[in-house]
C-alpha cells in the first residue's frame, strides 16, 4: 500500500519531497505526513528522527547548548559557549529536516558537488555555509563530519590559535613570539601573541613562560611575576638563563617540533 498524499496539488512536486517519497517508499512502502493512517505515522517517525540525532551529536560538542530564538519552534540551533556562536542549524522545510553548517570555502564545492541533497546554504551566506537536505542519501559519518567542521570553523580564533601553539612547546625548549604566531597562522601577529599571553587564562596548561623575545630575552612584564619568575620556572623545565636571556641556539625549539 503507498499513500500519495504528501503535496497532493503541487505540481511539478519540489525535488526534496520526490527524494523523501522515494525514500519512504523504498524503506516502507508510504511517505511521511501528518494524518493518522499507520503507514504514514510510521514514515513519519523515521523522517523527523533525523532531528533529535542532529542536534543529540551537536551536543556531543564541547561547550554546546541548544537554543529555539525564534517564534517558529520547528527551527532549533546548537551554540557554543562562551560567544553564543551557532554552528549548527536544525529546522523543518518541504516535509525533510535540514541541516544548515558552516563550511571551508575549500570544502564547500566538494560536498556540493559529492552529494545533490548538500546545497548552498538556504538563508545565509552561500560561500561559507551548506545545507544538508536530510534525505537518506548523506551517509552518516560525512554529516557528522560537516557539523564537526563546522563547529572548529566557529570555534576558531587568533587567541584560541595562539593558546594552542604554545602548548606545543616542548618542556626544556623556549620558542619566540614571531614562531608561536607562524604556529598559530600567522608569523606577522606579535603583538597578538604578547597581548593573549598577558592574559592567559590558564598558566597551569598555557606554559607561556616558555616564549621569549627574539633575543632570547625574558619578559620584564611577565604577567605572572616577572622575569626573576619566568626565570625561574624556565630553570625548573631544565633551560639555562643568564642574565636574563635564553641562548636560542641551544633551547629554540626546532621547525620539526611545530609539526
């Protein structure tokens, strides 16, 4: 038995619901709707499931939460803390769950082009967000991929970045503000450097004693103490300071220790 009710007076019918009817009636022989026939509940509950594994992985994400903003219920975002930034958007359009993600202009015509259900992104900016039309026709572990790059897309930051490269920094070696900027994108951002490790939210596991100014000198403003502390905790890592500097043909970390 197939029921045909689904857009019964559109014609031509849109293709994201041929692609749900084709689906639905190679898996149980019906489509999904609203009415009460059995068949139909059935189609139903197996096409709006898609919703509460989408947003049940966005949460599987660090510091994720789930938000309803708007007035129509049906649409329901995955944010992160602490910027509130959204990565991933849940909604229902054309009787199919969509999924809109953030993508690497990189990647963006390469998921496009890999499946028609991945469209350019319905409501926001097309070059940097896709929707993924929730079909049947998108192997899981590629849309989990998409909502992953998604959330490191979103998640990114210059100061993120500049925290993440020195802890790169091998205990016993020191490394300049110049190469933890080239580590963390971008060799012309110092400053940037300096100004996120006075703030360094976390020196326990941010070593940023360990970075030093071109000449090997420590900083005179270090932010937890001083030089006579950085100093100090640079003795305790095993690297040698004299006069306040750091000899860097000795202690620099090499290129093959960024990687």
């Amino acid at each position: 038995m197939i029921n045909f009710d689904n857009a019964a007076t559109t014609f031509p019918k849109p293709r994201s619901v041929r692609q749900a009817m084709e689906m639905a009636m190679l898996k149980y022989g019906g489509n999904a709707g609203r009415g009460g026939h059995q068949l139909t509940e059935r189609t139903s509950e197996q096409v709006f499931a898609a919703r509460e594994e989408a947003a049940a992985y966005g949460l599987t994400f660090p510091d994720s939460y789930e938000d309803r903003p708007f007035k129509d219920q049906r649409w329901q975002v995955i944010r992160v803390k602490p910027g509130k930034k959204i990565f991933l958007w849940i909604y229902e359009k054309d009787e199919l769950i969509h999924l809109n993600v953030k993508t690497d202009p990189r990647w963006r015509d390469f998921w496009r082009a890999a499946y028609p259900a991945v469209i350019p992104g319905y409501h926001q900016n097309k070059e940097h967000w896709n929707t993924i039309i929730l079909d049947g026709s998108v192997p899981d572990k590629d849309i989990e991929r998409m909502i992953g790059e998604s959330y490191d897309l979103v998640t990114d930051s210059p100061t993120k970045r500049i925290y993440e490269a020195v802890k790169r920094i091998p205990k016993g070696h020191v490394a300049t503000y110049r190469q933890v900027a080239k580590m963390a994108g971008n060799e012309k951002m110092s400053r940037a450097v300096g100004n996120a490790l006075h703030k360094n939210p976390d020196p326990d596991h941010i070593p940023c004693f360990r970075v030093v100014n071109a000449k090997g000198e420590l900083a005179g403003a270090f932010a937890f103490g001083g030089a006579d502390v950085q100093a100090e905790l640079l003795r305790e890592d095993g690297v040698e300071v004299v006069d306040g500097k750091v000899d860097l043909t000795k202690y620099q970390m090499d290129d093959q220790m960024e990687e």
